[in-house]
C-alpha cells in the first residue's frame, strides 16, 4: 500500500506543476512551454491539493472556486505511472469536501472522457466555450 499524502496548499511550484503536467496526459493540452502562463495559473487558482508520494509531486486538482455555489476543477492531473490506483478520484473527493454547496464542474481531456462517469460524475451537454474575443459575434 502507498502512503500518499494528499494536502491544500496555498502555492504550487510552476516547475513542480509543469513536471506533473508532462508525467500525467495533460502535459498536451496545457501551454507548459509558456512558464509566464502557468506561473500566473498557478498564483490564479483558489484551491489546489496535491497528492505527493515521499515528497515527490505524484498528483493534482487545481481549482477556481467561491466554495458555495461553483467550483471549475480547471487541472486533473496524475503521473501515467501512479494512475488507476484512485489518486484522480481522490484529489476529486477532496476538492469536493471542502466545497460541500458546490457543484464541481471540469471540462474532461478527451482521453479522459469515460473515467468521469466511472467514479459517480454526471456528464452535462449544455457547455459552451469561448476560446477568443474575436470569435463573439
């Protein structure tokens, strides 16, 4: 059995993120060449837990929320080598226990699509996304 430690921080390291991000299937999907970006999504978010197997950054749920009525997990994140083992589902387990009104609301990667309804989550078919300005009509 893994001892993995799950905590809230208040900060997370952009290169620590960044490290994460290219050991999980979220490293193509997010601009881990642009350290200016994820340092400022990293000071952005309101509520990060990590998931750190002997100290080392194995998982994380990055988050925006106002703990009562939303919280957008924006970032799920889990080394390939640790995954299956119930850290995603933990990390969504946490989050949610510290925004009990809330509903956690996340965009899946495509690879990811049939894990959510695995563990309890409820796909939604109205989302809509506006990547850029130019595009509002």
């Amino acid at each position: 059995m893994m001892n993995i430690i799950y905590k809230v921080e208040s900060s997370l390291e952009p290169s620590e993120f960044i490290d994460v991000l290219k050991r999980s299937t979220l490293g193509g999907r997010r601009p881990i060449d642009d350290f200016e970006r994820i340092k400022k999504m990293c000071e952005n978010a309101n509520l990060i837990i990590t998931a750190k197997f002997n100290g080392k950054l194995i998982g994380v749920a990055r988050s925006i929320t106002d703990f009562v009525y939303c919280t957008y997990l924006s970032d799920l994140a889990v080394d390939k080598e640790y995954q299956k083992k119930g850290i995603g589902k933990k990390l969504i387990e946490e989050t949610k226990k510290l925004t009990l009104q809330a509903k956690l609301i996340l965009l899946s990667a495509p690879a990811a699509v049939n894990y959510y309804p695995k563990i309890g989550m409820k796909k939604h078919e109205h989302c809509f996304i506006l990547d850029d300005l130019k595009e509002l009509k």
